[in-house]
C-alpha cells in the first residue's frame, strides 16, 4: 500500500507540473527516488514530446526531476522558446535540468523547424538556455546545413 501511495504522489506530482508519462509499465524505487518508464513511452510537457523505449526519471531529495535518460529508438520535438523548435531522434537523450544540457548520442540528428538548418553526429550537446549546440561525429562525419539567407 505504501509504495502505491508513493507511485500516486509522484504521478500526480509530475501531473500537476504538466509533465505527462505513458508506458507499458512503471516502477519506482523510494531508496533512489528514480522511476523507470518501459514499452512505448511517450513523455509530453507543454510543447515538449520524446517518444522512447524506455526512460528513467530521477528525482532530488524535494521530490523535483533533477534528470531524465531516454533510450531505446528516442524520437523528441524540443521548444526552446516560440522562435527554435528542434525535432530529432538518437539511440540516447539525457536531459539535465542543472545545467539545461540536453545530450542526445548514437546517430544523433537534429532539426531546426523554422529555418530548416541541421546537425547531425554520433554526439549532440545542446544547451537549453543558452542554444549553444555542438556536434561530434566518429565514423561518420558531422553533417551540418546552414540556411544562408543572400
């Protein structure tokens, strides 16, 4: 009963800050304050959506996400404000909320909607905050197109 109350208050805690989860099955451990997402997971907040295999959410000791890891065929649609929508997909995507660091590795892609501008690597780093965005390829070279406007 006791972890069926815990489930229920971190599922409506994750509602009520409009961050919703479906999945073919959850857990969650009370020792580490992590939830595990498995099957179909599609994770929606505002305008924000990654579609996963699986996703792990952890959780700091105020019951705050501090950090998801997406994995598994990861598909996102990303809004960092009303003028940089990124659509893309990766094997992995972690999303740190200290730092606003977004990391999507394994054939990485990333598309600006609005301008049409791409990236794509092994590794992709983008920053939240700042939109800085890097990109590391390995055997495969980066891959970047620029709008140049003339």
């Amino acid at each position: 009963m006791k972890k069926i109350l815990i489930f229920l208050f971190f599922l409506s805690f994750l509602l009520g800050q409009n961050l919703h989860i479906t999945s073919k099955k959850f857990k969650f451990n009370s020792k580490i304050m992590q939830g595990v997402f498995i099957g179909d997971v599609n994770a929606t907040e505002n305008k924000n959506n990654i579609l996963s295999r699986k996703m792990v959410i952890f959780f700091n000791k105020n019951k705050k996400p501090i950090k998801y890891i997406a994995t598994g065929n990861v598909k996102f649609i990303l809004n960092l404000d009303k003028n940089a929508t990124y659509k893309g997909h990766c094997e992995k995507l972690i999303y740190n909320f200290k730092n606003y660091n977004i990391y999507l590795f394994g054939n990485a892609l990333v598309k600006k909607l609005q301008t049409g501008e791409l990236a794509s690597g092994e590794e992709i780093k983008i920053n939240r905050k700042t939109k800085d965005i890097s990109v590391i390829g390995s055997k495969k070279p980066v891959n970047i197109i620029i709008k140049v406007n003339q």
